[in-house]
C-alpha cells in the first residue's frame, strides 16, 4: 500500500564545494531539495558511502556528466519520499538503495527508479549504502565486461577496499579462485579471510607469485585500480586469452616500458571502464542482475559489505581524509540524523 507523501522542505543541508581541493574545500550549507522527474524518485537520505570518484570529483578531476547533479555522492540508502512521472516500482515509505548519478552527500537525493534496489533482507541503512556503487562496479566489469565464469583464475588489484572486498567475495561466490594483492599482513589477511589467496606487493613480487601459484600459467582476468604503474606487469600477468579490465588509476595514466607482442602472442583483451557516464539502459541492467543473482547471497551472508567506519555527516572532512589515507579495510560510510 502506498503511503501518503510526507511533507517535503523546500531546502535541505547538504556538501557544497566552493573549488577544487583539499577535503576542506567542501562545507554543509543549504541546497534546494531536488524535484524528481520523468522515472524518478525523491529519497530522504539515512546513509551514503564514500568512493573513490568522490575524491577526484573534489579536486576537480572528475566531472560529472550532462545532467547530473554536481553535488558529491554516488551511492545512498534511505526511504523514498516522492516519485516523479512514469514512477511503477517504488512507492512512498519504501526502503531503498540506489547508485546515483550525483547528489548522496545530502538530506534528500533523487535517483533513477531503474537504479534503485530494495534494501537486501536484514540489511540496515549503514550496509545497504555501502551497496550500489561498489556491488555495480564489480559486476559490471568483472562479470559483464571480463565475463567471468565458474572456474577462472581472477587477479584483483587493492583487496582490501570497498571494490576488491567485494570483488573477491562475489568472484569466489560464482566459481573462481581468486589472488589479491595488499600492501600489508593484516591487509593480506582479510584478504585471505575473503577467500582469496593474498599477496603482499611490498614484500613479493607478484608477478613472480602469480607464476608461482598457477604453475606459469597465468591468470585468466585482473581487476585493475593502479593503472599505467602496473600495466606491463599485468601483461606478463595474464594467460593466453586473459582479460584486463582497468577501473582506475592510483598508479598514473603513462606505462612504461611495455611489451606490446605480449598483447598479440597472448591474444588479451584489455579494456577500461567507468560506470557513470554509462546510458541508464546499462546501469538498469546491471540493477536487475544484481537483485536476480547477488541480492539473494548477500541476504543468505554468503557476501556481505565490509564497513571500516561509520561518520555522521557533520564529519565528511574527515571521512575524506581517512580515504585519501588509504590505510582503511572496506567501506567508509557517512549517516544522516533522522
């Protein structure tokens, strides 16, 4: 049963950024509460995750597409409050989780019904926030792009963030035996308790390691977030036929000293994605993907977010800096006072 809409501000608290910078750049001020139009929804927001894209949409490095908002926030979980036009799904009062296409850094959000999921079975605000973006991204690129299949070999880059601890856990939920790299004992650990086996990139060579493990054969997809730093070495990586899939860039946008013949004598298939500027027909698939074959496992346990730090939004400063820190495990999320 539809509930009746609640009353809605005409302004809400929300991140604003007066420049590019620093986390101290952004500020809580006032904002209009956001209309949704044609297939939309209005969700007053109880939590957002913190992502990776948000740091470089902060320095200016990553503009948002045509159209979206250019608030901060690409992930939210909350209760709808509003439907737009050609709305068929979602109703006001119900719980949902939705990849956004900018604007979760604040009290009332709109998404794209398309892109909008219930809440998995026994999830609260905090966990379901964590979901969307990183549940999106990994599936995405390691099952629609990379193709995955019960049985292959998957190299994942950064295990111990929000992506590579979801990336692990769903590679090894649909078959595949999964390495991770980490840059530290009790990184690799979690590594190791997510299923994957870890290697620790300040001590090893993983290259060497991953020729090691699979007896010189290689691995059949990487999971790449280092970009031009790692690219020959993920080269020498792969097995014939392998698929690198590159979805950042913390190691720079320039490689060196490549061996391109690798490219041709291993017949890869190398390719690099980002999500938001996809069409919503995309993103609308993946949604229903995710709720057909991912929601079911997170709700049975078999995979679950893994949340580093909670923040009240007063403290998205700080939120940013632990980020930009890079010594967290898992998701950071912020929470918003009911």
């Amino acid at each position: 049963m539809t509930r009746p809409e609640a009353e809605i501000p005409s302004s809400m608290r929300a991140v604003l950024i007066s420049e590019p910078g620093n986390p101290e750049v952004m500020k809580i001020s006032s904002a209009d509460v956001p209309v949704p139009g044609q297939g939309e929804i209005l969700v007053r927001v109880q939590a957002a995750g913190i992502n990776r894209p948000d740091i470089m949409q902060r320095k200016g490095l990553y503009p948002p597409p045509p159209g979206a908002s250019p608030l901060l926030g690409l992930e939210i979980a909350g209760e709808v409050v509003a439907s737009g036009p050609g709305v068929t799904r979602f109703h006001t009062g119900d719980r949902v989780c939705a990849l956004a296409n900018g604007g979760g850094y604040a009290q009332y959000c709109v998404v794209p019904e398309s892109q909008s999921l219930p809440w998995p079975e026994g999830f609260d605000a905090v966990r379901a926030a964590a979901l969307p973006e990183t549940f999106f991204t990994v599936w995405s690129n390691l099952f629609l792009t990379a193709g995955l299949r019960n049985g292959d070999r998957v190299l994942i880059h950064g295990g111990t963030g929000g992506i590579g601890t979801a990336a692990i856990q769903l590679a090894r939920a649909f078959g595949a035996t999964v390495f991770a790299t980490a840059g530290s004992p009790e990184k690799c650990q979690v590594c190791e308790e997510l299923g994957a086996t870890a290697i620790n990139y300040r001590e090893t060579d993983f290259v060497e390691r991953i020729s090691e493990l699979t007896g010189a054969a290689g691995v059949d997809i990487i999971l790449d977030v280092m970009g031009g730093a790692y690219f020959d070495r993920n080269l020498r990586c792969l097995a014939q036929d392998g698929r690198l899939v590159i979805i950042a860039l913390q190691g720079g946008v320039k490689a060196e000293n490549v061996n391109v013949a690798r490219i041709m004598t291993k017949r890869l298939n190398i390719t690099g994605t980002t999500l938001r500027p996809r069409p919503a027909s995309y993103k609308a698939q993946i949604a229903r993907e995710l709720e057909e074959k991912v929601w079911p496992v997170l709700a049975a346990g078999e995979v679950r977010p893994l949340i580093f730090q909670v923040f009240p939004f007063d403290d998205v400063v700080a939120a940013h800096q632990m980020m930009e820190e890079g010594d967290h495990i898992g998701k950071i999320v912020l929470t918003f006072e009911e």
